[in-house]
C-alpha cells in the first residue's frame, strides 16, 4: 500500500507507486462487509452464552427441588463456556451468577469448604451486598461469610502498563479512568482484567492483582474480523473516532497490506522522505532520503533499497547462483524459474508455470 503525505508533487508520488509495482504488489483500501454480517467466532460465543444461561435455569430449578447433586453437575458443566464467553464479551454477571449458584449447591450438598470458594470469587467480581431470602438460610449464611473474607482483604492501587500504550481497561467489568499506563483502584485476588485499543485483539485474562502492583500486558494486533468490526463502530458513530494515523493502519491490515511505503515532503524546497512501515505494528522498518532532484534512474535505485532490494540484474550470473536470478537459460530455453511472493517466499515452477 502507498501512503503520499502533503507537499509530494503528483508525478513524482505516480512515479515512485510504479517502481514499487514492479517489485511488489500494490493494494488498495477495501470496502468493510455489509451490514449485518456476523463472523462465525461471534455466532459461536453467542450459542455458548445461551447455552450457560440455560444451565443455570436448569440448576435453580433442581435447587428448588432439592436435587442439589444434580444442581452442582449443571453449573460444573457451564463453568468453562462462561469462561470463554467473558473472554471475548466480557459480560462478568454471568460469571458471577454462576458462581453463586455453585456456592449454594454446594452448601446444600454437604461441601461447605468448596462453597466458600466459590462465594470468595463471587464477591470478588461483585462486592454489592447479596440480596437475601432467595435460598435456603444455612446457604446464605455461608455466602456473607465468605463475603466478609474478601471484604477484610487490602484494596490500593494496581499499575497497569500496556504494549502497545493508551489501552482502555476493564477490571471485572468496569472500566477504570483513562487509558494505559494507568492506575486503577482494586482489592486483593483474582479478577479478570480486560483490556481495549483500537487494530489489537482485545485481551481478557484472570490475574492475581495486588495493591501498589504491577500488570504488563502485551497485545496482538488484530485479526481481519476484529478489523472489520472495529471500523464498522467507528464508521457508524458506535465508537469514538480514532486518531487518523490509527484509522489508516486499520484501514491498511485491513486491506491485506503487510506494509505500507510513504513518501512525503513537509516543505517545497525540502527533499522527499521515503518510509517502509509494517501494518500489522506500525514499526518503521526503514526510511532513506530522495533528492528533489534526482532522475528516475536515481529514483528507481532509491525505491529498491527503501525495499531492500536490487533493481539491477547482473550481466551473467554463475550456474550456482541461477535460482536468486530468477531463471535458467539452457540453450535458449528457460528450464526453471523463481516466483517472488509478497511475503518474500520463494517457490521454483516448471516452464510451464506455477499451479
């Protein structure tokens, strides 16, 4: 993908898109998918989301029928699917619910110090008093006990540090002021903390967080599906505009584009900037000086080392080094030759030509 700043002269930015065309694959900006069209990982979460709510009506059900055996099987079984369904949405409650209605089936069930443990979590995710009077008394009273536990535990301040930096934070749900690097206030324990930035893989994960600790999380950038939805948001006012530099990455690994040349020139009587970046990161990989002056001889040669590359073919190439020059010739006849691929893999095909 070509990216031509303010100031570069029309031809001048024509000619450099065209060397880089002979050497690589040029993309355009793609348009995002209709409206409407869901990705299959989202259909997935959304089934699993279904599926842990009916369990949870099935347990409440063999609760209210004494059938507390049955009731711990039914929210045993559902655990893992909310894990996976809080990883991708988010939706803590239901966590939450989950883990009281362990807490209380198990009570009932003569397993009081496994209850506890799951009362723990519970009130972890959600320190709000209980309401009373919906279970059984000697279950709820094993339930503000193990409230009162984690309710005595420290609370202070967590340091937050993200790769890449200015990530939006969630800690159980809610979200903290500002953006990473960050402070954020919570108790003693295992939460789940959620972490946002727009082009990365959003990043939910269970972590032990201690007052006046530390948090490093590094982020992945984000998969096609991700991209799609994210630029959908932000074409449809369902999230705040990003900064525009942010916008064309996306809008690039978007678009397939694994790199993206620039050229660029911030006065009329300056020389252009010639820029290489990865899409995926925005990591500068290299950038070189183009003379204002300089003839398309010049140009040409300065383009292929902002690639890394050599435009020139030598005169004769030895026989030991024929698959790096791109064909052998045998009598006149090209006998094998090698395919460059955007991604620089290298593939040898017959004659004929490569299937």
């Amino acid at each position: 993908m070509m990216s031509v700043g303010q100031g570069t002269e029309p031809a001048r930015g024509r000619a450099v898109r065209d060397v880089v065309a002979s050497r690589r694959q040029v993309v355009d900006v793609l348009p995002l998918p209709p409206p409407g069209v869901v990705s299959t990982d989202l259909i997935a979460i959304e089934q699993r989301g279904q599926a842990v709510r009916l369990a949870l009506a099935r347990a409440r059900k063999k609760e209210s029928e004494a059938l507390w055996d049955d009731c711990v099987r039914e929210v045993a079984g559902a655990m893992s699917d909310a894990l996976e369904v809080i990883a991708t949405t988010g939706e803590v409650a239901l966590l939450r619910d989950l883990h009281l209605q362990t807490g209380f089936c198990l009570t009932l069930a003569d397993q009081t110090s496994g209850a506890r443990s799951h009362f723990r979590s519970a009130a972890l995710l959600d320190e709000t008093p209980p309401p009373s009077g919906l279970h059984r008394e000697e279950a709820e009273r094993v339930q503000v006990d193990a409230r009162n536990e984690i309710l005595a535990r420290p609370r202070g301040k967590v340091r937050i540090l993200t790769e890449p930096p200015g990530a939006r934070v969630l800690i159980d749900g809610r979200e903290a002021a500002g953006v990473t690097p960050l402070e954020a206030d919570a108790r003693l324990g295992d939460h789940f903390v959620t972490i946002r930035r727009f082009r990365y893989e959003s990043n939910t994960e269970q972590r032990l967080l201690q007052p006046f600790g530390l948090v490093r999380v590094n982020l992945e950038p984000a998969r096609r599906s991700t991209l799609s939805a994210q630029l959908f948001a932000v074409r449809h006012a369902q999230a705040p505009m990003p900064p525009a530099d942010e916008l064309f990455w996306a809008e690039a690994a978007w678009s397939r584009a694994e790199q993206v040349v620039g050229i660029s020139r911030p006065d009329a009587n300056a020389n252009y900037r010639l820029s290489l970046t990865e899409t995926a990161t925005g990591k500068l990989l290299r950038a070189l000086t183009l003379s204002r002056s300089a003839n398309d001889a010049g140009m040409r040669r300065t383009v292929c080392d902002l690639l890394g590359e050599t435009c020139e073919a030598p005169a004769s190439v030895p026989w030991y080094v024929w698959p790096l020059a791109g064909a052998v010739i045998v009598g006149g006849v090209v006998t094998t030759a090698v395919v460059l691929e955007n991604n620089r893999d290298t593939r040898f095909c017959p004659p004929s030509g490569c299937r």
